[in-house]
C-alpha cells in the first residue's frame, strides 16, 4: 500500500541520514585523534550558527528553536568545518535528549575578547556524576540495557576536543527547571 511505501522511505531516509552521521563522526574523531589541520580563518560566527539552525529544522520540523546575537556581526577566527561540527552536535544533541517537541535556545554573546555561545535545552539532563565523563570518547550516560537514543559516545568529545584546539573551554550546567545548558568560551582570535 501506498502508506506502507512513504513509511519505509522515511524510515530508509532516517536510519541513511543516522549512518552518515555516526560515519562523519567516526572520521572526524579520527582525524582529531592524528593531528587534525585546522584551517583558521575569519569567520562571521551568527551567520554560521543561523545556516546550521535552517538546515536543523529542515531535518527536525518539530523542534523549536530560538537563537538569540544581540550583534549582527560576530567576528571569530575559527575552523568553519570543525565550528560546524561542534554546534551540529550541540543542537542535535539538544534534540535527541528532549521529549517531543524539543525546545533549543542558542544565545551568543561576546564578553572581553572571547565569544559565549550556550545552548540550552529542557530535556532529560545529564546527571552531575556523568557530566565530567560525557566528554570522554565513546562514553554514553545510562544503562547501555535500558537506553532509548542511539548514539556512539563520539559527539560531545569531538565538541570537546574541537574547543580546545580553538585555545576554548566547555561547561555543562543543569538548566532550571530540566535539561542541560552547555557554555563555550571561544577567543576571538586564535
């Protein structure tokens, strides 16, 4: 039937698109791991993070995201694909680990010389035990029995390693009153 078909499509056009990212992830990770080369240039971050957020909701229609830049141009001396990475993750992240419909909020801001991008969501959280260890590679929280997402334990620390070698760091707090807010601190220039 008919019906049947535009669901196997979807669930074929899933399970393809969830395989290309645990294979993007997998290369990038090792890349990292063996003296990755990072291209540094100037990059306009808001536009960076608005292009990332159009391709996300197309992908995820029902996630609802909001992105706060008091600034229209935030200037940041960076690897584009690595930032690409780091905030994809983050984001879907955000909506693998939430109940339907997600609710994101990305808020960039600049304090001194640095760039602060949040991004905070209202889903399960990570417990304070668990926080220090999610930037561990191919460390997933739970119980891997009872476990609901799919996932290899790859993303948050490729995010990891990806702020350090931009001279960053990455905080993971609880967001009041549910789910996860994670800081990075970026300089604005390398």
């Amino acid at each position: 039937p008919k019906e049947k078909t535009y669901d196997l499509y979807a669930s074929i056009l899933s399970e393809s698109s969830r395989l290309e990212k645990l294979i993007g992830n997998l290369l990038l990770a090792s890349r990292i791991n063996n003296a990755y080369p990072y291209n540094f240039e100037s990059l306009n971050f808001k536009q960076i993070i608005e292009s990332i957020i159009k391709s996300i909701e197309f992908q995820h229609p029902e996630a609802d995201i909001h992105f706060i830049c008091p600034n229209e141009f935030i200037q940041l001396c960076a690897d584009k694909e690595a930032l690409v990475s780091v905030i994809t993750n983050l984001i879907e992240n955000s909506i693998k680990y939430s109940a339907a419909p997600a609710f994101v909020e990305i808020r960039v801001n600049r304090m001194n010389r640095n760039v602060i991008l949040e991004i905070s969501d209202h889903g399960f959280g990570i417990a304070d035990a668990e926080k220090p260890k999610v930037l561990e590679q191919f460390y997933r929280t739970g119980n891997e029995e009872t476990r609901q997402t799919k996932g290899t334990g790859l993303g948050l620390y490729i995010v990891d390693r990806i702020v350090r070698a931009h001279k960053g760091n990455i905080k993971i707090y609880d967001n009041i009153p549910t789910g996860t807010r994670i800081v990075i601190t970026l300089p604005q220039n390398k």
